[in-house]
C-alpha cells in the first residue's frame, strides 16, 4: 500500500439482520446495549469497518467474525485478528444511518467524520470555534455557510481522532485551514494546527448532497481512494 487514505461508505440498510457476522467479543459488547439507536449505530459502524477492511486487504480469506472492531482504551477504534492489532489505522464515523470508515498504513495516525448538513444558530460555532475560525464562517457566502461551518466543525473532530482524544479535548485548542472549492463529490485539501504544540494536521474534505466528510492524518498523503465493494473478497 501507498501513503494514501482508504475509505468507504456503508448504510444502515446494508448492516445484515442478525449477529453471524461479529466476534464472540463483539456480541458481548452489543448484548449491553439496550437503546435502539445506540445498537444500529454500532453496529452499522462495525460493519463498515469490517467491510473496508476486507476491501483494502483483498487477498485475505479472513471471515467477518475472525475480525475484531474493538474500542480501545483510549477510545479509538482498533482492529484485532486473533487477538493481535491488524496492520493498518483506522477511524469510524457514523450519522444518520450512515456510516464512514477511513483506512490507512499502520504508521499513520488517521481520523474521519461524517456530518450531516442542517441549520445551526451561530452560537452553536461559536461555543467550538476559535475566533478566527467564526470570521471566516462569518465572511462565507450565505448560500455555502452551512458548508463551511459543518466542514470546520467536521476537521476539528478528524483532528482530535487523530490525537486519539476526541470530543474530550478541547475543539478549539486546533484551528482549522480549509480550501472551499465547492466541487460536488471532490475531494478537497485543508489542514489543522494544534495551537498548544504546533503539531499539523493534513486534511481531505468533500461535500456530497446533504453530507460533509473529513478525513485527516499525521502527515501527507495522496488523493483518498474509495475502496468499492464489488473488488473485495468476503
């Protein structure tokens, strides 16, 4: 594999009824949730990551169950086979029944979000973003703020999965550098900064009808490639 980011999109129409295709492991973890939304979107974002896995290793004969998607201790998700960490990095992003998983070389630090567009009051960004980041939505055309408020918003969550952190730590602690083209289903550059240690961030973004996906990662990496479906190996 290249230094490039893997990636693909399942919905929760494609999840199968049942549980033959988790681990041991993870029915015990899906047997202690009890909300309904909670259950689909583990599961939908289980599957996701099993699927892309499977896709970004074509020669393996491994079954879904031999697969473990397992959250670590950090909160990250991990892949096991047999009780040892797959090969790769990756990160799971569901919302809406949909879900989005981003693959990548085992020596990248990678992370993704999935957001879905809506209306938000300016107070919403305005309790995450950093000041900069409010007059550079401010100053977005009205037409494509939504755009741009979801797209910073989204970066800022691909950066601290990166850190491993999540919605722990503090949004605005990395600031977010976008390039708006407004190309429909392109993939576009950004990057993000960590204010307190200066460390980067090299960012993907697309808009797809009422979605935004970020992806990010610890260094440069090539245009992500879609992993299909129809090539992989089940």
């Amino acid at each position: 594999m290249d230094d490039c980011l893997y990636w693909l999109i399942q919905n929760l129409r494609d999840v199968p009824d049942g549980e033959d295709w988790l681990s041991e492991k993870e029915k015990a973890l899906l047997f202690r949730l009890h909300v309904p939304k909670r259950r689909n979107d583990w599961r939908l974002g289980r599957w996701t990551a099993k699927q892309a896995y499977s896709l970004y290793q074509p020669a393996s004969t491994l079954s879904m169950p031999e697969m473990d998607v397992i959250k670590a201790e950090d909160g990250g998700p991990d892949i096991y086979i047999s009780d040892k960490p797959a090969p790769v990095s990756i990160s799971i992003s569901h919302s809406h029944g949909r879900g989005f998983c981003v693959l990548a070389p085992s020596d990248f630090a990678v992370g993704c979000d999935l957001e879905q567009l809506e209306h938000q009051s300016p107070d919403f960004f305005e309790d995450f973003f950093r000041p900069e980041e409010m007059l550079s939505w401010r100053k977005a055309p009205k037409a494509i703020r939504p755009i741009v408020g979801y797209l910073i918003w989204s970066a800022k969550e691909s950066c601290l999965k990166v850190l491993r952190e999540g919605l722990r730590r503090d949004t605005r602690s990395v600031r977010i550098n976008y390039d708006h083209k407004d190309v429909e289903s392109a993939w576009n550059i950004w990057t993000g900064h960590c204010v307190e240690t200066s460390e980067t961030f090299w960012g993907w973004w697309r808009c797809e009808g009422k979605y935004i996906y970020t992806m990010a990662s610890d260094r440069p990496s090539h245009t992500p490639r879609e992993l299909h479906i129809e090539s992989g190996t089940f």
